[in-house]
C-alpha cells in the first residue's frame, strides 16, 4: 500500500480511540449532569420498576435537565453515527457497512422511550422495554469499538 493509504489508515485508527474516548467523556458528563443521580442512558441495564422509581423522583428541574440532555443526545446520536458510517465506508468492506446503525437505531429508540417516559410517568408498559434497550444498546456500542479497532490493527497489519 502507498504511504498516503499508510497515513490514513493510521489516521482511521486514531480516528477510531479518539471517538471511544470522546464516549467515555460524554458519559461521564451526562452521569454528572444531574445532582445525586445515575441517568438511565449511562447504567447498561435497569427494570422498568427501576426506571419508572427513578423517574418518577425527579424535580421539575431534573426533568427538564434530563430532557435538554436527550435533545442533545439525539445530535450525538446523528453525529457517532453519520462518523462511523463513514469511517466503515472508507476502510471497510461493504459488507459491514449496515452494522453501524444499529448502536444509533437503538440509542435513538431509547431516547426516545426516556423522553416519552418523562411525560408519561403514569403509564407502566412505556417503561418496561428500555432497560432491554440500553443494554442493547451498549453491548452494540462495545461490539463496535471491537470490530472498528480489530478492522483497523488488521488493516494496518496488512499495511506493513
């Protein structure tokens, strides 16, 4: 391979760490953006007793923090995935290139639920599926990290 497909499968790869690492900071932001509380989108997984304990407790005040945090959540949603559809479109054969809506699919479906679920406390069923969800959606957000950093080692293994 040429140094310039060299330089940027490199550059994919530290693409690939910077992305999980901007994760762990977003994550540790959203868990902190609350007082006293765990937010249900950073546990990997909860009941729908425990969802619906948890957001039954919140102030006003915490409602509409969570619900600013979900309204951004969602740009972050667009913005992992619409980089790592690239980034798999780029590198990676076609094949792959479905696996990487998922993690967005299922973070969107839970997003939405919690933001349904903050104006819906009294309805039960709505909370009964989105512990299900997120931990989905984190066992997808792992696997793809996985898959992204074995595709780019194997990629740069071929490389040298």
């Amino acid at each position: 391979m040429s140094s310039t497909e060299k330089r940027f499968a490199y550059l994919s790869l530290i693409l690939s760490l910077v992305i999980a690492v901007f994760l762990l900071i977003i994550l540790l932001v959203l868990n902190s953006a609350m007082v006293n509380t765990e937010l249900l989108d950073v546990r990997f997984y909860y009941s729908g007793a425990e969802a619906q304990a948890f957001l039954t407790k919140l102030s006003p005040s915490d409602v509409f923090m969570y619900r600013t945090i979900a309204g951004v959540d969602l740009f972050f949603i667009a913005a992992y995935t619409v980089v790592t559809y690239y980034f798999f479109k780029i590198n990676f054969p076609r094949r792959f290139l479905w696996f990487v809506f998922i993690p967005g699919i299922l973070d969107l479906l839970e997003t939405s639920g919690i933001l349904f679920a903050l104006t819906k406390t009294s309805w039960p069923s709505c909370f009964n599926y989105l512990g299900a969800v997120t931990a989905a959606k984190w066992i997808m957000v792992i696997l793809s990290c996985v898959i992204i950093l074995a595709l780019s080692i194997s990629k740069l293994r071929k490389i040298k």
